[in-house]
C-alpha cells in the first residue's frame, strides 16, 4: 500500500484548463462547438504510473499534467504527453505557490479529476501565418542582413510554437504526410492549451516600470535550469499556507512564488552570479551577430544586424539586465531550453519569453545563482 501510494503521489497535479477551438477565435472568450472536440475517455479514479520511473505512463495524463501547469505558469517545458525533469520541477514549484506540502497529492488529483477533461482540440492554421513563414529562411545569420523578419521555416513549426509543443508531437498526433502539407485553413490536432498568438506582438514595444511588477523579485538557478518569480508584496499572500521565500544569501524576504520557467543559462564561463536589475524590456528585437562576441565575450567589429522574429536567436523579447550585454529573452529553438546552452544569456521558450512581462518588469531585481 505504500509503495502504491508514493507512486501516485509523484505524478499527480492538475486543474481545468479552457478550451481551444479555432485559432481565430480567443479560447478565453469563446464558446467552445461541442463538434470539433476531440472528446477525452472517461478518467479512471486512480491515475496510471510508470513503476520503474515514478512518473506518469506517457500519454493523456502526461499531457493533463503538462498543460495545466503551462496555463498556471509554471513552465513544465514543451508539452508532449511524456513528463520528466521539467515536468516534475514545475509540479513542484506549484505546490509552493499553492502553500502545499510536496507531497499533497490527493487533492491535486481531485482537481485533476474534476477539472481537465479535454486534452485536445482541432486548431485552424490561421491565414495570418503566411505573413510569419519563410521556408527560404538562411541558417548562416550572416546571410539574413536583409530580410525583414526571421520567419518561421514551416507551417509545422508555427503551429507547433503556438500550441507550446514540438513538431515531432503534431507529428505524432496528426501523422506526418498531413503535418508536413499543412497550409493556411488547415485543421490540426494540437494540445487544448491556449495559443501564443505571435501576431499580437509588435516590433520594439516597450514595456516600463510597473508599482508591483517592478518590484518582484526574479531568481535565475543556472545548476537546475529554473527560474523563479517572486511576489514580495505581503498583501499577496492570499493563499493559506503559502510563506514568504527567503534569499540563502542575506536572507532577506523574495516574497511569494507566483511564476516559475525553465531556461537555458549561459556557458559556464560567461555566467555572471551576483544580483542586477532588470533594465529594458522590448519585444521583437533585432539582435546583433558577432561570432567574436559570441565565442569569447568580447565585441568584435565584424558584425550582421539579424532582424527581429520568432527565429532571431533572441526569440520574441529582449529583457536586458544592468550587467551590460546579458538578458533574459527567448528563443530559436524550443526544444533546447535546459538541453543546451548559450553565449551567455538566459533563454526561455517564446511562449513563456512573451508572458515574462505579465510577472517582472524593468526595476526588477534579478538574482543569479
């Protein structure tokens, strides 16, 4: 009974998510046609683990998981039905901004049970995609000068970008001969989560100061690959049981965790520990490509002007910290956050880079560890 037991505690944790529809249409706002759901099975009470992994069976309710905690901002990674690290990192990080004990699975379960009942739907490739592919797209930057925007390479990519996951999962949903001649008014299979909507951004929008938001506190754990938002403010501790988070260094009080995303940190010999603040925050940047920079810190002359786009190697925002030249910002390549590493910068994936701002503005206080 007890080994049944700690294997169900390890992979449980959930809530209702909303659901998807058509990507024309705001899934927040929608009502949701009963015909184009692809309806789930009917839920057992216990959820299935792996025995010799402790985590949940790949599959639905890898998924569930995975997608609850991306719609509550605690970034389980790509989504694509097989948990791991991410997955269980974010389960944990929930549970403290719930003020749960880690091992409070029972009612995450319930929640689960009673609230996450569609996993998938059948997105529509919006026309609008057209204006963001370029299957032309040069991988060497030094040939981009020119372009107007680093564009998507497939259709495959920018639905799989806009629904969070990977193309090899839209594969695997959809088959690869239909995933591969997707085009505008195309229907896909796609995870039930709420899309980022690349077209919403615009080419060197600022964000500025904030009273709360400039205020939180942003912790960068490099050895773990996380990163962690803080609420200091005493009035947000709204939620019983959720205690303040103290900094190991001089312990003064973080706040309350509210958001936390995976990353991928800098080379080991470019990261710069220590405590900054965040300075500038602007979407769609342009990013300048200098190999001397980039393979040894220093500014060369030799250099290309990359414009802006979801494939410029900064992704879709540029939070730059008062340690001149280091950001946090977003990325080319999904797949790679917390698998590789950067120049010397910290990357999100694009869908989380564009809801940093919703949790931490210019001011501030970024911690490095």
């Amino acid at each position: 009974m007890k080994l049944r037991s700690h294997l169900i505690s390890l992979s449980l944790v959930f809530a209702p998510v909303v659901g998807v529809a058509q990507d024309s249409v705001d899934p927040a706002q929608a009502e949701i046609p009963k015909a184009i759901l692809i309806q789930p099975k009917a839920l057992s009470n216990e959820l299935q683990t792996d025995v010799k992994t402790d985590q949940p069976r790949v599959g639905e309710e890898g998924l569930r998981i995975q997608i609850f905690l991306d719609q509550q901002c605690f970034g389980p990674g790509f989504l694509d039905g097989k948990p791991g690290t991410f997955t269980k990192a974010a389960v944990y990080a929930y549970n403290r901004f719930r003020g749960r004990a880690p091992d409070s699975w029972d009612l995450l379960h319930q929640e689960a049970l009673e609230g996450v009942r569609t996993l998938f739907a059948i997105a529509i490739v919006p026309q609008l995609s057209k204006d963001f592919i370029n299957p032309n797209l040069p991988r060497d930057y030094e040939k981009t000068g020119n372009l107007k925007i680093m564009a998507y390479r497939s259709y495959l990519e920018f639905m799989a970008e806009r629904y969070h996951t990977s193309e090899d999962f839209l594969i695997e949903l959809n088959g690869q001969k239909k995933a591969n001649a997707l085009s505008p008014g195309s229907p896909l299979k796609v995870p039930n989560i709420k899309p980022f909507r690349i077209e919403n951004l615009q080419v060197g929008r600022v964000y500025r100061e904030d009273p709360i938001l400039s205020e939180r506190n942003v912790v960068i754990d490099t050895k773990n690959r996380q990163l962690f938002i803080y609420d200091p403010t005493q009035q947000k501790l709204d939620i019983p049981g959720a205690a303040l988070v103290v900094s190991e260094e001089d312990q003064q009080p973080l706040g309350r965790l509210v958001a936390m995303f995976p990353i991928t940190p800098g080379r080991e010999k470019f990261i710069h520990r220590g405590t900054w603040k965040i300075k500038t925050s602007v979407e769609f940047p342009g990013w300048r490509y200098d190999k001397q920079l980039l393979e040894t810190g220093q500014r060369g002359d030799q250099f290309t002007q990359v414009p802006h786009g979801p494939n410029n190697p900064v992704g879709i925002i540029w939070n730059g910290l008062t340690k001149a030249g280091i950001g946090i910002h977003g990325t080319d390549s999904p797949r790679t956050i917390g698998r590789s590493q950067s120049a010397g910068c910290y990357r999100l994936s694009n869908w989380d880079a564009a809801r940093f701002p919703s949790y931490a503005r210019p001011g501030a206080t970024v911690i490095v560890r």
